[in-house]
C-alpha cells in the first residue's frame, strides 16, 4: 500500500484547526474530511490523485508523518508544506512519539526498546533478573493475603510507563491490565507484579510488532480474532474479554478488559466478547476505507466457541440467552445482515488467548510468535 514515507516535526507549534484552514487552498492536498461528520480518525488527512497516488498525512499536535506511494507526490506535498510553516526535516520514519520503527528485508518492525530502556534506567531496574512470562499462571496479585502497602505514586507512575508500551507489545496488554486494578491502594504483592513485567520487558527489550512485506506468503488480508476468560477475577467474578485484529498476519487493533456484566456461562462471555470485537472490526473497515485500503463488504471473526457462534446466527430466543442484555445482540444484528462471518477457530490457533488470561511459558511463547511479535536480531537486520 505504501511505498515511501517520512518524519516531519515543526519548529513551531501549530493547532489542527489552523493547519485545516491553510490546506484549503493547497492543492493536489484534497481535504475532504474537513467534514467532521464523515470523518473517522481525526487528524488523519488523504489525497488521491487522479493517477491513483496514495498520500497520506498524520497529525499529532506539532508532529507529522507523511506517507505515500509515489517518491514525487511527497516532494511536491514537503514544498507545500514548507512554503506555510517553518518545518524540520528528519528523514526517513524511524522515531515518532516515542515508538520506533525498524526497516528489515522482511517489513518494517515496530518496537519501543529506548522507551523500555529509559523506563529501566528511571525504575532502577537496568541489572534486575529477566523474566520469562508476565504473570505466574497458578497465582494473580489479587489471591495474595492482606499485607502492607506499597507506594502509590511510584506504583502508578510504573502503570502508566506500562500502558504506554502496550502500543508496541500486545502480549503485555493482559498482565497490565491485572496491575492496573489496584491503583488506588497498591500492596507490595501489586508492586511485585508491575515489577515482574518490567523483568519481562528487560530480557525482551530488542521485540517488536513485524508488518511483514506484502509480498510473503501470510494469511488473510483482514482478520479479527476474540476470546474471553470467564469468570476470571476471583473477587468479582467478572470476565476478561479480548480481541485482536490483523492485516497480513500483523496486528493493527487489540483490547483486553474487563466486562461490564457477570456471565453465567462460557458462551455467554465469548458472546459478548465478540460483541465488542465487531464494533471495533466496524471502525476499522471505515478507517480503512477512508484511507482507500479498500472497499470491505463484511469481514471474518474467529472465535473457538461453536455455542456462542450458533447463539449469533439463531434467531430463537431460548431460556439460555434471554437474560443477555440488548445491547449485546448488536452482532446478531451484524451476522444476520452479513457484515460478520462467524468462524470457528481452534483454541491452539486462538491469537486472543494471550490477552485474556495468564499462560505458561511454552504457551506465552507460542501466542506471541503468532501475533508477529519478533527479536529484531541479526536474523531480521
């Protein structure tokens, strides 16, 4: 889909609303999302010429990342840029907000080791014993006895480093999301889990998320993955959901939280786990659309649960289901239109699974290497 791109910092900053009034007079640049009812993403803006060149430009506050298919239609849109605002030129992506992107003969790695780094170094934790796994699968911080406190804001501040550096680790989403229940009075068990995680992070700090090149063999173009681990907290015998979503066997879009509600079953809490999938699956065939990826009429989701794929497509309301709140039916609505093709999928090849509930190791390993989580070691450089 792309072919070249670039990282653009100003000098100065600017706000979206100023940047959107200068594009109007700027041209090839089409701005049709300044129609803020059509817009999906906001500070995402497309041009499409009329030989079918791809230009793309993302805004976060005074950074851009410009990105297109033609080499010549990046120079010309850098001119036009440069003639309305004092800008800096950093070259080729490699850095932006804090995640770094790696060029290699098999795609572009996404990773954030300086980010990890730093987070060691402000912890103390640089020389700490590396950990195989996030969180132990026979224990959780919650089914420890009542101890002492811990420090709150220290504990806090770890939280936060984490959640960040789940926008380049997927597989840590699950185990942030446990510590991240006890902010308001952490214990030292609770500050023993966040620095169990970073221990992980130390002996994993060279990983990151493979955009593999188009031309590899991998599996379907757009392909969404839920799962859910019921009644998994203890305490309040709530469920975890958890979705994944790739393109190209990379992952664009996961999730791992809490529901809402308590199940009374398995199938019950996949259902609802898939409910939420889809209205994320939806966004993002827009967001892909809009991006003119390409027009999506439905798209698969996999789930390793026959009950809850059968709940979907019946239209019968059964004692088993009518308790399950309205909302919830929304992807029944979706199946019945065809939007969503419900698959089953073997637990083995379930790539939500990591997300949901603790794993040994072989298992932990095995999840990650499928959700495209790699070294970037002398084998991919």
């Amino acid at each position: 889909m792309v072919g070249n791109n670039d990282n653009w910092m100003s000098r100065v900053p600017f706000s979206m609303d100023l940047l959107k009034k200068r594009y109007t007079s700027l041209n090839p640049l089409d701005l049709r999302h300044q129609q803020t009812e059509q817009r999906v993403e906001h500070g995402v803006y497309v041009n499409l010429t009329g030989t079918g060149e791809l230009t793309l430009i993302c805004l976060y506050v005074d950074d851009l990342v410009i990105i297109g298919s033609n080499e010549a239609e990046i120079l010309k849109l850098k001119g036009e840029l440069k003639s309305e605002f004092e800008m800096t030129n950093l070259g080729e992506l490699a850095y932006f907000l804090g995640i770094e992107f790696l060029k290699t003969p098999r795609g572009i790695i996404m990773h954030q080791r300086k980010y990890i780094t730093d987070v060691l170094e402000r912890f103390q934790m640089m020389n700490c014993k590396p950990a195989s796994v996030l969180v132990e699968g026979n224990q959780k911080p919650s089914e420890v006895e009542p101890e002492m406190l811990a420090d709150a804001t220290l504990y806090r501040q770890m939280v936060g480093c984490l959640r960040f550096i789940c926008h380049s680790r997927p597989e840590i989403t699950y185990g942030v999301g446990v510590i991240s229940k006890y902010m308001a009075s952490p214990t030292q068990s609770h500050m023993v889990a966040a620095k169990r995680i970073l221990r992980y992070l130390k002996g994993t700090s060279n990983y990151g998320v493979l955009f593999p090149n188009q031309n590899q063999k991998c599996e379907s173009s757009f392909v969404g993955f839920s799962d859910s681990d019921w009644c998994g907290d203890k305490e309040d015998r709530r469920s975890t959901s958890g979705y994944v979503f790739t393109i190209f066997g990379a992952p664009v879009s996961w999730n791992s939280r809490k529901q809402d509600v308590v199940a009374l079953s398995t199938c019950e809490a996949e259902y609802i786990a898939a409910c939420n999938a889809i209205c994320q699956g939806l966004w993002l065939i827009h967001l892909m659309t809009e991006l003119r990826y390409g027009e999506f009429e439905d798209f698969e989701l996999r789930v390793d649960n026959q009950s809850t794929i059968n709940l979907a497509k019946n239209l019968v309301r059964h004692g088993r289901s009518k308790h399950i709140e309205t909302r919830f039916h929304f992807l029944r609505d979706q199946v019945g239109k065809g939007r969503v093709k419900m698959v089953h999928c073997s637990i083995d090849l379930k790539k939500a699974d990591v997300i949901t509930k603790a794993l040994k190791v072989d298992k932990f390993n095995r999840f990650r290497d499928m959700l495209n989580v790699h070294s970037f070691g002398d084998k991919f450089v």
